[in-house]
C-alpha cells in the first residue's frame, strides 16, 4: 500500500513538471493534437509484413544502450530484447538513433515501432501508449566525497543540502517531493548534474539505480552510492504507439511479462552491466530487475 500511494504521488508530481521536460529534452514534447489520436494500422502487422522491428536508441546510456563510436554498432541490454522480440516475429532490428525526450515524439510520428525503458506517467499516457513493465527498480542518490552518511530522504531534506538534478526528469520528481527543503540545482542534463556533483558545487545527484551503477563505474571516484529510505520504486516500460488494434500491446506486455518474470529480464540487464566490467556481486541487494 506505502508503494502504491508512492507511485500515486509521482504520477501527479510527474504531469507537474512536464511543461519544464519540453524544454529540457528529458521527459517529453508536446505533440500535435492529430497524432494523439488512434492509429489505424497495426504494428505488428506491418511489422512482420516488413520483417522490419524500428527501434529508437539513445548513445551514451549503459547498461541500456551502447554505441561503439567505431563501427557505429549497438549494444545492451536492450538490444538484446529487441532482438528476441524481432526473432519472434520473423524480423531484424533497425535501430533509429534518439534521446529520452525525442523518443516519445518518434513514437507519435511512426519514426519507430517502439521504445524501451519509458517510465509511464499520466501525462505520457495522453500520447502513447504502454506495454507492462520490463522491469521496476529504485531512486537512489549519489553523495559527494566528504558528505555526511545518508540513509533516508529525510537526511537530505535540508536547505544545507545542495541536490543536483536533470530538469524534467523523475530525478526532479523524487528530490522536490521528497525533499522539499534541500536547494534543489537543475541542469540540462544527467551529466552535467553528476558533474556537478564531481566538482563539488552540488552535495548529491537523484538518479535511478540502474543508471547510477554505470554512473559509478565509469566515476570510481565520484562519491558514494546510497539507496534512501524509504525505498522508491519506479516500473520503466514499452513504449508504443497508441492504436485501435490491441494486438501489438497484448503481444508486447505478454512478452515483457514472462521474461521478468522467469528471470531472462535480469539476465539481459547483467549482461549489458558485464559489458562495463560490472559483476553482479557489485551490484547492491536492495537493486532488483
């Protein structure tokens, strides 16, 4: 019930600062009124007509995405769920290179057949649609070198407390619900708020646990990894468009449901971390997939 009102509470946090996500390029843009509305088609006919799966992909955002910046090829955790999905329909992976904010709009304009790892929130709802979740994991916060023990959101909630975060995001969402004291920094992007964290003009970032492993792995040095108490959850889906025929989000939800469930989900998710020399002894208890 505590994490069901929790959800409650970042849902209606979410549509809050959606108007700031626009311009940050981190949540989503507003789109047109005519492509809110019901496509007509199917995606997974045209999908296993074409024997074509359009994926979008985001540069720089491990264990989820890799791009190797010589041959220009894709990896990750992802990746390889798409390729699963494709195999099921008979189809190859194209994937479209985008951003967290652009992949919504690439979604509206049938840029792409789908998009992973978008966290739902009701405002994303008004323009496409979901798939159960792929995976559900927590907020935790990133502390600078020197700061004092964090093991609550109450600890940070301080005006002291300088938290950097990337404008728009759930990051934003978590830090002014849950610590609504703290001198909340925002910043264009996720990196430019670890960096300052780095450089020490902010004491702590907000940043899912999936993302702040990397994060940690690539910034050794960076500070230290805490998940706060109470624990926040937060499920990131499948991102589609939103349509008459229920096929495709049926076949998708299916899909997602039975590989979290038989564990293949988590398989994928440590893969993609082994692949930044990440073992899943270093990975906290408290982090699930």
């Amino acid at each position: 019930m505590q994490r069901r009102a929790v959800f409650n509470q970042l849902a209606v946090a979410g549509a809050a600062v959606a108007a700031t996500a626009a311009t940050a390029g981190q949540a989503f843009a507003q789109a047109a009124p005519a492509s809110t509305a019901p496509a007509s088609g199917s995606t997974l006919d045209k999908v296993q007509k074409s024997g074509v799966l359009r994926v979008a992909v985001i540069p720089g955002q491990e264990p989820y995405f890799h791009k190797d910046l010589v041959s220009n090829a894709w990896t990750g955790a992802c990746l390889d769920m798409a390729a699963d999905i494709a195999t099921t329909l008979r189809a190859k992976v194209e994937t479209v290179e985008s951003s967290w904010g652009n992949q919504i709009l690439d979604l509206q304009s049938g840029k792409v057949d789908l998009a992973f790892a978008v966290s739902p929130t009701p405002q994303r709802a008004l323009v496409i649609d979901f798939s159960t979740p792929i995976l559900v994991h927590s907020y935790t916060a990133i502390t600078r070198k020197g700061f004092a023990k964090t093991t609550t959101w109450e600890d940070l909630n301080k005006p002291a407390v300088k938290i950097a975060v990337d404008i728009g995001s759930t990051h934003e969402t978590i830090a002014r619900r849950y610590c609504p004291k703290a001198n909340i920094l925002g910043f264009k992007t996720r990196d430019e708020a670890v960096l300052a964290v780095a450089t020490g003009r902010a004491d702590c970032t907000v940043v899912l646990a999936v993302l702040a492993i990397s994060t940690m792995k690539k910034n050794p040095t960076l500070g230290t990894l805490v998940i706060p108490k109470p624990t926040l959850t937060m499920p990131t889906n499948l991102g589609i468009r939103i349509e008459t025929d229920p096929r495709w989000k049926n076949f998708l939800s299916v899909w997602a449901d039975g590989n979290r469930f038989s564990g293949q989900t988590r398989e994928w998710m440590l893969k993609g971390f082994a692949a930044l020399s990440i073992k899943p002894e270093e990975i906290p208890s408290e982090i699930q997939f």
